[in-house]
C-alpha cells in the first residue's frame, strides 16, 4: 500500500472536527506534491540548457 493510500484511508476513518482538519491536510500535501513537481521540471530543463552549454556558471 503506498503513502497516499494508507493516508486516505486513515483520513477516512476520521470523523467530527478532526474532518476538517484533515481536509485542509490532504490539500496541502496535494498542493506540496504539485509544487514538488513543477520544482522538479523547473530543474530538469534548467540541467538540460546547463547541458547544451546554454547557461554559464
């Protein structure tokens, strides 16, 4: 079972005020994982124009 699975299902299992906060928590770790990625294309064709010689430094 992956991370997010064993986190929805316990997210599931909540209930009450507790809800709400973890709403708010799965947002966020989805908007995180969002972030992440961009960050990460954002590197990778930053290290492919360092690879063609295109940026200096």
């Amino acid at each position: 079972m992956s991370v997010r699975e064993q986190l929805v299902r316990e997210l599931n299992n909540l209930s009450g005020p507790d809800e709400t906060l973890a709403a708010l928590y799965a947002e966020f770790a989805e908007e995180d994982r969002e972030l992440a990625e961009e960050g990460m294309a954002e590197y990778a064709e930053a290290l492919k124009h360092y690879e063609l010689g295109e940026i200096c430094g």
